[in-house]
C-alpha cells in the first residue's frame, strides 16, 4: 500500500495482486487461422466483462492468410488490434476498412451484423483479438464499425516505457471512446529491466496479456502468452526481464455481472435469447444478396455460415 498527500488530505493507493493466471491454448480458427485462445468460455466470469482473446503471432502466412470469412454477430463488440502487420474488413452494413500495425478496428455487432476479416501476407502478424461483452440493455443496439487508425491512438513516452492509449485515458493523453462499455485498453512497451506503475479504477477489472516477452509480477516469472487477473485495488505494477523488452496489453473495465448465453458467434443473456437470435439469423438471412453485397460466391457463404452453428 502506498500513502499520499494531497491538499484534501491522505489517500492511500492499494497495489493490486495477481488474482488468477490464463495460459492460452493454441487452435484453428476462421478458414484455418492458426491463433492462441487466451480468453473463451471458461473464463467468462473471471474476467467479466471481456468475454474473448486471440493472439496472432506468426511469420508464416500460411498460418493466418484464409483468415475469417462471412460470419454474423450479435450481442458483443469486437476490437482487433495490430502491432505489426495488416488486416481488412468488410461488412454487411457496407463498411470497408483496412488496418496496419499500431492500428485498431473496433465493430460493435449489437442487433446482428455479418462481416469478415482477412489477414493479408506480412513478414511478422503479431496482434490480438479481443470480444467484449454489451450489457443486457443494449444487446440489441445499431451494429456500427470504425478504424482506429495511428493519428487516433495517443501515446505517452517515459523514462522506462511507451504507452499507446486505444481506448481510455493515461495522464491526460487520450485514445477512442468506446460507444458503449467504457473499457481502458493501453499497448504498453517496456523497456529490459525496467518497471512501470499503471493507475487503474478502483471499480474495474483489470487484466493484462503479455503480447511479447515474459513479465515479472510481485515477484513471479510470468511467460509471454499469458493473461493476468488482478485482485481489486488502485494500480498494478509490472517489470521486464533484464535482458528483454515486455510488450503488453492492459484491458481495463467496469464488470457487468450479467448472465451470459453463448453460442459460436452470438453471445446474449438467456438461452431463449440465444435460440431466438440463430432462428432470426436463418429466417432473415438472403445469402444471395448477402453474397453479392459481399462479392464472394453464394455456395461458400452458405457452406461457411453453416460452419458456424
């Protein structure tokens, strides 16, 4: 614990401790997208209200460059971030968009949205998918998309380490806002044996994944790969190896204690809810014009869609 003064008086600042360790688990995804699931269905009240992580880490494109076709989503928000590399995106609502490394898109899928995300050829794709969940009350929300190119990531360089703000706020240095959970999420690079002190809300959850090298934690070793839960409190503290330079990712928000119904693409509250939505999916669904719209052939799009639940 630290203490304080301030004019108002003494506040005392609580370091929070490791609460739970995720060790990522590698798999095939999408049209055969080689990734490592950090975060899924078994860690959902954990680290509540971020409901998926994928790690991308490959220098062959033959691991990731099939990529995610047409797929729909419904009930969550999807942040797919790049520290190198470059990805495109295309969706039902016809949006397009593409992002290079130190970029961002951000979909919130709300009422239903159908997109696909296809990583293109790179020497190094090295990046993270994360899902986050919406509250009950705005599951059924306009689905909408945006690019967080580089102009919109703020970035504050220390003594020991660089902060890229994607969503929240670091000492006055601004990233997005996010339309509807309002998550912090910082790419922190950290300097070989150096430490760095982050401030967090009292109220939120707070996790960090190590994107690139292996962390030191209240005196534990953690591999790179691994998700951090920490216990509740003010800030977190976390220091690099002495003889390499930690990449990590900070994700920060207030949990939402809901009931979560979760089915492949479709996450909702009730199993009702959930059984509602793939019926509305299939009734609702035109593959041909959906195909068109989204210039690929009506046979693949039904062959994948069907993949999918």
């Amino acid at each position: 614990m630290k203490l304080f003064f301030y004019k108002k008086g003494l506040i005392f600042m609580t370091t929070r401790k490791i609460k739970k360790l995720t060790t990522g688990q590698r798999t095939i995804d999408g049209a055969g997208v080689h990734l490592v699931r950090v975060l899924g269905h078994d860690t959902v009240m954990d680290y509540d209200p971020f409901l998926m992580l994928d790690s991308f880490d490959s220098h062959n494109p033959t691991d990731y460059i099939k990529g995610f076709p047409i797929h729909p989503h419904r009930g969550i928000e999807t942040i797919s971030y790049l520290v190198q590399g470059e990805m495109t995106h295309q969706d039902s609502l016809g949006n397009k968009g593409t992002i290079r490394s130190g970029e961002s898109q951000w979909m919130t899928a709300g009422s239903g949205i159908m997109h696909q995300e296809m990583p293109q050829a790179s020497k190094h794709m090295l990046g993270v998918q994360l899902w986050l969940n919406l509250p009950q009350k705005e599951k059924m929300t306009d689905p909408t998309y945006f690019d967080i190119t580089g102009n919109m990531i703020g970035s504050k360089k220390t003594d020991n380490a660089i902060i890229h703000v994607l969503a929240g706020e670091y000492d006055s240095i601004k990233g997005v806002e996010p339309p509807h959970i309002k998550a912090t999420i910082y790419d922190v690079e950290l300097q070989a044996g150096k430490s760095i002190t982050l401030p967090t809300k009292t109220e939120d959850n707070v996790f960090i994944f190590l994107i690139e090298g292996n962390a030191i934690i209240d005196g534990t070793n953690i591999p790179e790969k691994t998700a951090v839960l920490f216990s509740e409190g003010d800030e977190i503290s976390v220091s690099a190896e002495s003889d390499k330079q930690l990449r990590f990712m900070l994700c920060s928000a207030k949990p939402l204690k809901e009931p979560v119904s979760w089915g492949g693409p479709i996450v909702m509250n009730t199993r009702e809810e959930l059984n509602e939505a793939f019926k509305e999916l299939d009734k609702g669904t035109t593959y041909s014009e959906l195909a068109e719209k989204m210039g690929v052939s009506r046979t693949t799009l039904f062959r994948f869609m069907k993949t999918m639940y």
